[in-house]
C-alpha cells in the first residue's frame, strides 16, 4: 500500500506551517529544475512563504505523522483565484499518489477550471499534468517570469 494512502494528510495550512512548506518548496525546487535559477535566496523564500503564501493564498500542505506527534509536511499546494499557483512534494515522496490527491483536491476546490504555469524544462511536470487532464495552451520565452526562464501554460477545464 502506498504511503499516500495509509499515512499522508491534507489540510489547510495554518501560520505553523509556513518553513516546513517553503523547505519543501526549496528542496523540490532543487531537485526538479536543477538548471533553473531561482530569482530568490532561502531566506527570501521561506520569508514570502511565512508573509504571503500561507496567510494570504489558499494553501494546502501534506503531512505525515512525525515524532512524538509533530505533523511533518511532505508536499505544498496553492490556489490563487482559479491558478495552481503551486505543487511541490519532498521529492524522496513523488511517485506515491500524493500530488494526484492535491489534484483532485484543486480540481475539487475549482470545479470551474484551473490554470497553471510550469518551466519548458520540467518534462516529469508536463507528463503529470497531461495525464490529469491538462492541456497546453501557451508557450513563452521566459520574459515574463521572475525566473526568465521559458514557461508553457496548462489549463484544465472540466
């Protein structure tokens, strides 16, 4: 049985959350796009998630049982408006089932549509997001990301 159905949970996150899902974020960020300059240090990442994400955006995190009760979070997801504006897991966990479970949960949250930006380079990212009913619809240079890197769009509509 896999992981995502025996221990994971997903939730709402709440203030407390904020450095462990930007440490996923970091550490998926790493692993995904190793060639993709972050326009961002840590720190400026872990203050944005800590001053913006969590408390201003729609954010979910995955959890799993940790030590002593402790919730450890495994996997980052944010909605903003009718954008996936992110997906991130620990990447010692892709290939569990838990990002299929953050889809549907979005998918859930917007029955009207979503839409979402990922990196030209992120292939694993177009395979997943196909799969889950996705379609590209643009193609960009990079001009118009922080990361100036060449990004397609993915729309989903039921």
């Amino acid at each position: 049985m896999s992981l995502a159905r025996t221990g994971v949970t997903l939730r709402r996150a709440a203030a407390p959350d904020a450095l462990a899902a930007a440490e996923v974020w970091l550490r998926s960020f790493a692993a995904a796009l190793p060639t993709v300059v972050s326009p961002r240090s840590a720190d400026e990442v872990r203050g944005y998630f800590r001053e913006v994400v969590v408390p201003s955006l729609e954010t979910w995190v995955a959890s799993v049982p940790g030590d002593e009760g402790a919730d450890g979070v495994v996997g980052v997801m944010v909605l903003d408006g009718d954008e996936l504006a992110q997906l991130y897991l620990d990447p010692s966990l892709r290939g569990h089932g838990i990002g299929d479970r953050f889809i549907a949960l979005a998918k859930e949250r917007r029955p009207g549509g979503l839409g979402l930006w990922t990196f030209q380079v992120n292939k694993p990212a177009h395979r997943f997001y196909e799969r889950h009913g996705f379609v590209a619809t643009e193609y960009t240079d990079g001009s118009g990301n922080e990361e100036r890197e060449p990004d397609v769009r993915y729309v989903w509509r039921p």
